[in-house]
C-alpha cells in the first residue's frame, strides 16, 4: 500500500495575485483537497466521517516554506502523506511540485478530533469506535 496520494491541479487566476503569481492562501486551500484525496483513496469520505458525524476534525496548526512561485495555468501535483496518529489528532505532511516535478512548497497541517457542536477534544477510539478503526489502517509515512 502506497504511503502517498497525488491530487492533480491546474493553477487558477483566483489563486493568484495581480501579477499572475499564486498567492499564498491558495497552497493551504490545495492541502486541504489532498487530504481529502488522501483520506478518499482509503475509503474514508471526509464529509460522511467527519463534518455530517459526530466528530469534527479542526486545523490547530499549518505551516508551508514555499520554495519556487507558480502561476496561472500551471499544473501541479499535491502528493498528501498520513504522518501521525493518535486516538485525539492527526497530521499530513504536503509537497506540491509543478510538472517537471521540482518542489514549488512543502507544508504540514496537524488537526484535532473534536465533538460536533461542542468542539471539545474527543477520543476518536471512544467517540466513534467504527471511524477509529477505518483510520487505524490508513498507511503511515515516516516521510515528512
């Protein structure tokens, strides 16, 4: 089993500035459509899971080095990997890399498990039995 999920994107001109260079925001908005590719590719629908459930999984923390600019019609591949998980949190680590394959940013987003409507911690493994075990065997990168 592959450790990593290639999403496929096309640079858009609302995800650039002025000058036609993408703008910031926009790489955190794409390791959000990886990770739900990621999540997807093992059978884990991210809206079903989490959002519609029980349990909601919320950002505490994002970080991305951007390393080489990109523009508008761009293609990029944002490859997702499952770094950690715990029975309260999870985290993915995100290389986006243009078509020749060069790294343009590298970024990670670590999430909690919180109740729906309550948004206190939660222990998945307790919560929401079912879901924890779905995730238990999602494949686990040492890559990061």
């Amino acid at each position: 089993m592959t450790t990593a999920v290639e999403t496929k994107l096309e640079v858009r001109w609302g995800e650039c500035d002025p000058a036609g260079i993408v703008y910031h925001p926009a790489y955190i908005d794409w390791f959000s459509v990886a990770r739900m590719h990621f999540l997807s590719a093992y059978g884990v629908q991210y809206m079903e899971s989490f959002q519609d459930g029980q349990i909601q999984v919320v950002v505490t923390d994002v970080t991305c080095k951007y390393v080489k600019a990109l523009r508008a019609e761009e293609q990029i591949v944002v490859v997702a990997r499952l770094v950690e998980i715990s029975r309260a949190r999870m985290k993915f680590a995100y290389e986006v890399l243009d078509d020749s394959g060069a790294t343009c940013a590298k970024g990670y987003t670590r999430h909690a498990f919180v109740g729906h409507g309550t948004m206190r911690p939660v222990n998945l493994q307790r919560a929401a039995p079912e879901l924890w075990e779905k995730l238990t065997v999602l494949p686990l990168s040492r890559e990061e």
